[in-house]
C-alpha cells in the first residue's frame, strides 16, 4: 500500500514476466528461474517456446535500438516486465527479488545482497567462462585448448578455494543472521544464486569440488548448497523436466582441465 | 521528504564519505571518484592517507569477517558511510549515485542505469584487464605474455567495437533523450562511467582507439567522452593531482599487445 501522499510512479506490478534466453543450456538465464521456481510467480520461459532463438536475435540485433522507455540490450538474458525490457544478469536478480519476496524492499540489505551476488558471479561465472575460453568468446574451445588448460590449473588451485572461501566468510558473518543462509537470517536471492553458482563448478569441475568439500573449511557453504537443494519448489524444479542439462554453455566438463 | 506514514529506516544520510582503495593507481577507486568529484561532495581517499595500504589490507583479511550490520568484503573499492561498508564497485556506484544527484531517485530509471555501467565495466574493466592477464591474475604480466597477445587481438578486433557499437546504440535509443547523454536527457553516473572506461582503453590500447574514433562508426560516444572531459568539476579534478596517473593497474600500456 502506498501512503496516500506518494508520488504515483507508472509500474508493471502486476504484469507478466518473461525471460529471454538460448534455448538448449541452462547458461545465464538458470539464475533467475530459479528466483521465479522458489517464488512459485508463473513465468513465461521463452528458451521452451518455438520462438526461443528469433525472440534473442530480436533484442540483441545491431539494429535494435530500443524505445522510448527501454534503452537497448546488448545480450541475454532478457527480462520482459510488461513494458519493462531489462538485461545483465544481475540487475535482472536485482529487480526481480524484491517482487519475489527474496530481498527486503527497503533500507540496506539489497546492497548487501547485491555484492554478495556480483562476487559469486564474478568468480563462479565470468571467471570460470573464460577457463574454458580464456583467448575469446568467438573461437571454439579446440583452438584454445593450451591456455585453457594453463588457466584452469590457477582458477582450480587459486580462485575456487578464493571465492569458496569469501563465501563461508559471509556465511561466518553476524550479518548473516541465524540458520544457513548468507544474509539477514533467511532466505534471499543470494542463496539461490549460490546455489546454481556451486552447482555449475561441481559439474564443470567435479574432482576439484569434491577435494576442497572434503578439506572442511567450507562446511557451511556445502551445508548451504545442499538445504537451497532440499527446499520443496526448488527440488520440485530440479527433478522436473524444465531443469535443462548442462551442456556447451558456461558449466562444461572438459575431464582434461581437471587433471595435473 | 518521507510521508507522515513512512516507516523509520535507519539510513546515514549526512555521514562523510570515506573511499577504501590500493595507493599508486587510479583502478577501480577511480569511478568512485569521479561521481564525488562531479557532485562536489567531501570524501576521503584512503589511497592518499598514510593508512592507504593498511586500510585495505584490514578489510580484505580472511580474519575479518564483517560485523552485525555488515558483511565481509572480498576486494577493494570499499566505500564506508558511517556505518555502512560496501564493496564491488558496480554496487558501491548503484549506493552513491542517486544520493550524489545522479541517478534517479524512483522509478525503474536505476535498473537501466545499472545494466549500462555493469556492461561497460564488463567490457572496458573485466575483459579488458585480462588482455593482459589472461592465466592468472597471480602472475606477472611476464610470465603469460603470448596468451596476452593472443587474447589482445581478438579484444581489440572484436570486443571493443562490440561494446563501444552496444554504447552507440544506447545513445541512439529514445530512451536516451536530448543531449549527449546516455539515459533520460541529463547527466547520470552512466556517463561518468563511460568516460573512465574509454579515457583508461584509449590509454591501453591508443592506435585502436584512435583507428575506431576515425571509423565515424561511434561519433556519439567520443563526443559524450568529450563532453564529460569538459564538466567543469570533471575538468578541475583531471588537472588537479588528485588525479592520479595510469600505470600498473587495470590500464597498461604494453605497446606489443597492439602490434599486428
């Protein structure tokens, strides 16, 4: 309810959500349906609809510039919030979690939240990408199979162990609050995000996880993982067949970046 | 004003403003910088305290695990007010921005702000900084020279027109509204923003720059960096030494990275 001298400020509350994404691989869009899956909020997911490819080509053509209301995208996911049109990932999480009951809808905590989530997504996705293409995006993973390998050995030995650890640090924080969760002592968008984050790396790097799970060090965030795991509309999503396999997208196992 | 019925949030609106951030360099401090140098706003930059090191260094322990209020930091910039403390700079900009005047105080006017900045900073900052350390970010620049080559060729072929063409195509947009600006006809910390991530690759990779420029191809966004240049606060603080020179930071200049 807004008190009766608000400004009134045109929203979409209400209106459909769509996300727009590839089809064929979990990729950047997992993240947030996740965020609609635990909120059990009905969305469009166009990645399963026959317009799934034309509907990315669309937004991110050279051509697009957008609208009135709507700067241009540059690449997906895409949200679509009845007239809203928003990219980048984590400013899509960051919109959607506060509607979603996910984050507090005041004061400081949705900075809070917001770091936390910009820091796994920095280790766990954009660094962990370029493991597998650390030349460029536009050559095939074949034709740069050297330096892959010499960047994995450093992401598996250095930056896993960084980011696990910044993690459970959080998680040690009195900021955390009570029960297993990042921050505020329930469960928000940070969790979740996690949650895909550890469960990319177990697959892209599965031996890697499993030695740094058994050192110890990192209790609370496996302990995390696995309670985000067991939450009934999050497990219910997992075993449904709108969980799309990994395959050739950010998570990808490669055996031979694994090995000494 | 907050209305008769708001309810009390604790905030630390009139606390000083306190930058956290390695000395010697502008890096990642200097975004941070240039939304209080432009706001005319009081802040002290820890870089140029005695404390410059130590400050940081104490934030980014793996002892410190934060406090009730706030949870631990993995990197610097770190900005402190009053009791708040915030990393990761897209979030540190998103906090300042519309208390500093730049950015709007309601409405969805923030989410496209912030997927602007994430997506330059992803550009001209993240990629950007692993032309030159494309392994690990824990080996000299020495020591991973060939991949850095490699990597360079395809980050100045093909990353840099890809996102000074997405930037152009922001400023073409409705949504971009009158005058040289990125978003909604003023001046917001999205303009700031593209101008610290142009002014630091075209001192990386300064033919590159200098062969797009002369493309006609992006003629919106040299004029936008043009105009920042000249804001009168923006100007005074460039030619001031409080501004401090490029050097080993995100920005390198290693003029074979730009060889044929």
């Amino acid at each position: 309810m807004s008190s009766p001298d608000a400004k009134r400020v045109k929203t979409n509350d209400g209106a459909p959500y769509e996300l727009i994404y590839w089809p064929g691989i979990p990729g950047r869009g997992e993240w947030v349906r996740l965020l609609f899956e635990e909120a059990g909020v009905p969305y469009t997911d166009h990645a399963k609809e026959a317009d799934g490819v034309s509907a990315v080509l669309e937004y991110i053509s050279a051509e697009n510039v957008g609208d009135a209301t709507n700067p241009p995208v540059l690449a997906s996911p895409i949200l679509k919030h009845g007239d809203l049109v928003l990219h980048q990932l984590p400013n899509i999480l960051l919109y959607l979690a506060p509607k979603l009951g996910l984050a507090p809808t005041e004061g400081d905590g949705v900075f809070f939240l917001n770091q936390i989530v910009l820091t796994l997504l920095d280790g766990f996705v954009n660094e962990l990408h370029d493991t597998h293409h650390p030349v460029a995006t536009s050559l095939y993973y074949e034709d740069q199979k050297p330096e892959a390998k010499k960047r994995s050995k450093y992401f598996i030995a250095e930056r896993i162990p960084k980011f696990l650890g910044y993690t459970q640090r959080v998680l040690d924080s009195k900021a955390s609050g009570e029960g297993p969760w990042l921050y505020g002592g329930k469960l928000t968008y940070a969790d979740l995000t996690l949650f895909q984050c550890l469960d990319g790396t177990k697959y892209a790097f599965p031996k890697s996880i499993e030695k740094l799970q058994k050192s110890g060090k990192y209790d609370g965030v496996f302990k995390l993982y696995d309670t985000v795991k067991e939450l009934p509309n999050i497990n219910k999503y997992l075993e449904s067949k709108r969980r799309i396999p990994y395959g050739d997208g950010i998570f990808r196992y490669y055996p031979e970046l694994e090995e000494e």
